[in-house]
C-alpha cells in the first residue's frame, strides 16, 4: 500500500464544508504549510467553479427540470438525480421543498432513524427522500473524487485524513459520522472535535502564540457557524517546558446559529412587507431567507454601508417590475441581531423555555431560547470549578472565536463586553481575544495540523479524553413488589477524560449477564462529574449530575457449550473502553468460559 502523503482535514459543516491538506514529512525546524484545497462543485446548471467552500445542501430535482449535462462535474459517475454544493443552494431556494438541508443536525438527532429516508422534512411524496447518513456521506464523496482529480496520484483514501464533529456530538453520532466517511470511501478517517480543530488552526498560523497564551490561561473558544452554537473551555499547562493543552469542559449541542438570524431577518421583512399591503408565500420567505442572509453579510462586512437592498421575485407576470424590493438597514441588524441573539445578560442567566404545545411537528430540536449569551452564561456556570474548588478556576482568561458569524465585529464585541461583565463579577480581569483565527477555514485547517501533529508529533497536542463520564444502568436485585419496577444503580464505566483509543481500568466486580433473550441496556452521561472512577456506583444523583442516553435494546446470544439457556443469568465482568472515534465500548467476560459479548452505544446496536 502507498504511504500517505499528506495530512487532510475535511470540516463536515452544517452550512458548508471545507477541504485542508499539509504534507507529511518534513523538518520540525520548518512551519506547517496548511493549504485550502478549491473544491469543484455545480455552481449553475451547466458551470462549474473551484471554490473553497462547499455548500452543505442537497438538492434533488424533479426528473425533466434540468437538461442532460446540467450537473456534469469534472470526474465521472456523477450521480445525475441530486446535486450538492452551491447549485443545490441556489436551486433550493426556488424549491424548498426539494433541498436537503442541516443534515448533519439530523445525524445527531436521536429521535428519528438516522439511516431512513427521511430528507428534505415534508417534502411530497413524489420527492425521492434521503436519509442523512446518506447526505453526509455524499459531501464527503464529493470531496474525495475533487480530491482524487487534484491529486491522481495520491488518492485520498490512502491520505492522512481527520473528519471534524461538534464537541458535543455524543457517541452515536459520531459513529454514524465515521459510518458515512465508509460509505464515502474513507475506512481510515479519524474524528476531531470542532472547537479543538480551530484552536489548533489558530496554533499553526500565529507565530507568536506563545506570546497571546500562558500557563494558566483558560481559553474559551466560541463556536458559532451557520446551524449550532458550540462551546469548549481548553486549559493551558506545562510539561517539561513546553505547552500542554488540555481540553476541560464541553457545552451541550446547541441547534443555533447563522440560520437562526437571517430567517429572524427575513420574518421581520416579511413584516415590514405586509404592512405595505405585499402578502409573501412560502417560497417567496425561502427566497427572502437567502436574500436577507446576503444583505446581513454585506452590511456586517461594509461598514461604511448604512443599508442593503432586498430583492427576490414576485409572484405572477404581473407583478410590477417582475420583483418584490425592500430594504434591510443596519439599525435593524443591530436591533434584530443584538437584542435577539446576542442580549447583555448577567452570569445567572439562564435559556428560557416556553411552555410548548402538545402536538408539534417531527424536526429537528431547535433551542428554544434564540440568546447566544444566555446559553454561554449557562455554560461556564455549569462548569465552574472544572479545574478545582475555587469558583474561579475554570473561568476563561482569553476568548477564540470561531464560525462565519464572528466576521462581524460587532457581533465579537457584543460577545466579549458579555463575558467580560461575567468574568469582573468574579473579580477576574477582562478576556483577551486570541487575534488571528481564519474564520471560515479554521477548522479544516485545525484537521489538517491535528492530523499531522498526531502521524509525526510536530507541533502542540490538545489532551483531553471523551467530553463527559458514562454509566451503565444496574438493575437492583429484589423481591417483586406491586407497581414499582426494581430500582436502578448507575455504574461508571468511562470516567471523564478517558483518552480516545484506550480502556478503562475496571475493578473485579461480578455482575449477572442475562443471554438468549431481548434485554435493554441503559446508558448515562455526565459531563460534571469529573471524579468518578471506572467503578464507581451511584444509587442515587440530582436530575442535573446525569442525562439519559439513548437504550439499547437486543438479544445477547446464549452459548450453548457452556450450558446457557435463553433467560439465563451469566456470572461476568466488565471491561470497557472508547474508540478512536468515540464510541463506548462494553465487554463482559464470562467468568468461567471467557466468553464475551460486546456491546457499543452506536446505532447498529439501537438497530439490531
């Protein structure tokens, strides 16, 4: 087999993807070169571009509404049903209804079945759905084969590659994202944290960095892009002289972003349209969605611009001027986005929920509460003490941005004067803000370096293990008593921090194993509980020290030679550990024939 070349990252967004490569080799005296490799994509029926940014959108046409050739890419087999990338976008916002769009929050949405045809959301039964493993897979492929033409002789199967998830994606969907790039061709790939994939771009392009972070800073890097908000707080030590990095906290899954505000823009529009008399319909507001998003980013970007035309088309030939117009002026942003998305609040607030209907459409789990700061302030609240008792030990000293929306300086400073007013009322002093961050291309950039950092041991590696500790649900041992099911035990199998690759030193407890019949297993996570050993058994925790994961429901198999029968109760130990990817692994090892049964919190074995 060819040795790998180069190390590429490949950001697996949920607005758009981006494609990085470094070459292996090399001396340690030279900087990292990290290259953003174009990726060629439909920009309009018939052209195609080279641009750095894939757009992560799927659209999937009706069978005669693009002549023959209109998708053709420069690399054959191209599938001529379904189009990604910028052209899908554009499509899309004529035919909303045909887009797949924030796949990649369908990948972690545990309600639904991740592998179903389930995409686009409501669309018609003569739309031909896709499920989002398959979507996710499809960008992938489409950077594998722009990869492989840029590259004949490297292809990417046999590259170095690194495939970056949210933080707090759990350890289903990252699984089912390492089950996509196999589809896509890419069996080797590891996963990297999102918000450590920024931090390690902002490594690798500031020369200076030893100068903007010292031992003890605590850094925060705010994740905000196009579908989620996500937060991570990275600690900076010392080992042996150099820089240790070590990742010590990781906020939930938050569905908000970018998208969020450009439709909040386009509903006020809307308003401000109907007031004139103009009614718009669905696919207009689709159309005014895209269009606000345009002029939010020019007016954010365009300082000296005090507004921003809206145009999209009008219904009907008879529509004066073919087209509907408005104006998007930068007072509204500012009111829209600032006092919506990004409010001054103090370090006690918390997300609101409403009350919510009890009926409601399948969808995705959007955050109920649309203010960035609210949920930031909920964060570093959750996870003050992180490095010790002092309240003060895990508050942050300096402040990354990352994602599209940091473009704007207002917004980063409407997030900094935030935070700075959380941080003074411990006493501590104001953020520094870590200049220099690539904000559309840090993360696969971040990829590319992690994976070269992780194949060579140049530069600085972030440590830090899984994101929370997990249990497994123990079912007490007790006589029957009339409507009350036998208590649960929590049994930690994975404590917090536990390395990516290794095991969990288990005690030499004996537990019961029920084989040959279905059975359910319960599993639990914690990301505030930091100091509970592989071992460690909780008969009772606060509503807040644990949250359920998903169960997992199948039949162990009985192993006739040693004698077992279905129902019967098997006398094992536990081992466990977590993959490269993330997943938990549990082992129990029969204690008389080392028989074994595997069981990993992934969705084959919520399918099986």
């Amino acid at each position: 087999m060819t040795l790998a070349t180069h190390a590429v990252g490949i950001d697996l967004g949920t607005t758009h993807c981006a494609l990085a490569s470094t070459a292996l080799g090399g001396d340690k005296a030279h900087a990292i070169a990290l290259n953003v490799e174009a990726i060629p994509q439909v920009v309009a029926p018939g052209q195609v571009e080279a641009r750095p940014l894939l757009p992560s959108f799927m659209y999937l046409p009706h069978g005669e509404e693009l002549p023959a050739g209109a998708l053709a890419l420069p690399w054959p087999a191209h599938d001529a049903q379904r189009v990604v990338g910028e052209a899908a976008r554009a499509l899309g916002s004529k035919s909303a209804l045909r887009l797949v769009a924030s796949a990649k929050s369908w990948l972690c949405h545990g309600a639904v079945d991740r592998r179903a045809p389930i995409l686009p959301a409501g669309a018609p039964p003569e739309v031909s759905k896709v499920s989002p493993l398959e979507t996710s897979a499809a960008y992938l492929e489409h950077m594998r084969r722009a990869w492989d033409h840029a590259h004949p002789d490297a292809p990417l199967a046999r590259q170095r590659v690194t495939i970056t998830v949210p933080a707090s994606f759990d350890p289903v969907a990252r699984e089912l994202t390492a089950e996509a790039a196999k589809l896509a061709g890419l069996a080797d790939a590891v996963l990297l944290e999102e918000p450590q994939a920024a931090l390690y771009s902002w490594l690798s392009g500031t020369s200076a960095f030893r100068e903007q972070v010292q031992v003890g800073d605590v850094i925060l890097v705010v994740d905000v892009g196009g579908g989620t908000s996500d937060f991570s707080l990275i600690a900076v030590n010392q080992e042996q002289g150099d820089l240790r990095l070590e990742r010590i906290a990781v906020g939930e899954h938050i569905l908000l972003g970018g998208d969020n505000m450009d439709l909040a823009l386009a509903y006020f529009l809307k308003s401000e349209l109907e007031k004139k008399g103009q009614a718009l319909d669905a696919a207009q507001l689709a159309a005014l969605t895209q269009a606000a998003r345009g002029a939010k980013e020019r007016l954010l970007t365009h300082t000296d611009e005090a507004s921003a035309p809206v145009v999209i088309p009008g219904r009907g030939s008879k529509l004066v001027g073919g087209s509907v117009r408005a104006e998007l002026t930068r007072a509204d942003i500012e009111r829209v986005l600032l006092e919506g998305f990004f409010p001054i609040v103090a370090e006690d607030a918390r997300p609101v929920a409403r009350p919510r209907a009890g009926l409601t459409q399948l969808g995705l789990p959007y955050a109920q509460d649309a203010a960035i700061t609210r949920h930031l302030a909920a964060f570093l609240a959750r996870h003050k003490g992180a490095l010790g008792d002092d309240a003060r030990s895990a508050l942050p000293t300096a402040i990354l941005f990352n994602g599209g929306v940091f473009k704007s300086e207002l917004l980063r400073a409407r997030v900094k004067q935030v935070l700075d007013g959380i941080v003074q009322a411990a006493s501590a002093p104001a953020l520094r803000v870590l200049e220099g961050a690539d904000l559309d291309l840090a993360v696969a950039r971040g990829a590319a370096y992690y994976g070269l950092v992780r194949s060579s041991g140049r530069g600085i590696r972030i440590r830090g293990g899984t994101a929370m500790a997990f249990y497994v649900g123990v079912e007490s041992a007790m006589p029957a008593v009339p409507g009350m099911p036998p208590p649960i035990s929590a049994l930690c199998v994975a404590p917090f921090g536990l390395e990516e690759g290794t095991r969990a030193q288990m005690p030499a407890a004996e537990l019961g194993l029920v084989v040959g019949e279905p059975v359910r297993f319960q599993f639990f996570g914690s990301s505030v509980r930091r100091d509970d050993a592989a071992g460690a058994v909780l008969e009772t925790w606060r509503e807040d020290d644990l949250r359920a994961l998903q169960d997992i429901e199948l039949t162990l198999p009985a192993d006739p030679q040693a004698g077992h029968k279905p129902g019967d109760v098997v006398i094992v130990q536990l081992q466990a550990g977590v993959t490269e990817v993330g997943t938990l692994q549990l082992e129990a090892v029969a204690k008389t024939t080392s028989t074994r049964w595997k069981v990993e919190l992934d969705t084959r074995a919520l399918n099986a």
